[in-house]
C-alpha cells in the first residue's frame, strides 16, 4: 500500500514560484516510478515530470527551465519547484507513484496519472 499527500499550492502571481511537496507513505509496497500530474477544470490530465527507479528526473518538454522535479528518499518525499509560473499553469498537482509491475519496469511520462496510485492533489491558481 502507498500513501501520497501533496503540500504546497497556493495562489501566486504570474512570475512567481511555488514549491510542491509530496509525502510517500509505504506498506509492503516499493515504488519503482514516481512522477506528477496536473488537472485543470474542463481540461485534460497533463503529465509534468517521471522520476525513475534511479532517481533520475524527466520533465516534460514545455515545462522544462521553469519546473525542477527531484526526490529525497531518506525524507520519502517528492518535491517539485516551479518557477515563472504563467496562468496556463493553474490546476490540481497531484504526485504519483507506480510499482514496477504496474509500469512494466519502465517509466514512461505517458503513464502519469493513467496508472499506479495518487493523492488528493494541492491547488495551484497563478493570475495575472
């Protein structure tokens, strides 16, 4: 079993940052890819960034030099800086996790938000 609990949104003006947290709780459970989502109202779901079973980082394209997504295992925590936020921004952030079977060992950024577990999500609203 895994626990996800996303920290960290808030409201921000454009230009701003903002830094997700992400507390992974685990139960006979080993995750093997961890990432985040985004959903915007009336919108669909967006992949943002995989981290893979060796820590290693992949943002999606659009968001790379503004988003950093990283992980402290010792902290069990996943961590997501945004910088020079823009309005298109706005919406639930939700940090992911899926086990190595349910990725098939490899993690791909398609996978975000199709498959595996996730928590409830933080708010992010940036204006203008």
């Amino acid at each position: 079993q895994v626990q996800l609990e996303e920290s960290g949104g808030g409201s921000v003006q454009a230009g701003g940052s903002l830094k997700l947290s992400c507390a992974v709780s685990t139960k006979f459970y080993t995750p093997w890819c961890l990432g985040w989502f985004r959903q915007a109202p009336g919108k669909e779901r967006e992949g943002v960034a995989i981290i893979d079973e060796n820590g290693r980082p992949a943002l999606v394209d659009s968001m790379k030099g503004r988003f950093t997504a990283s992980v402290d295992s010792a902290k069990k925590t996943l961590y997501l800086q945004m910088n020079n936020l823009k309005p298109e921004d706005s919406a639930t952030y939700y940090c992911t996790s899926m086990t190595q079977g349910e990725s098939g060992g490899i993690c791909y950024r398609d996978l975000l938000g199709v498959i595996g577990s996730w928590g409830q999500g933080t708010q992010v609203t940036v204006s203008t």
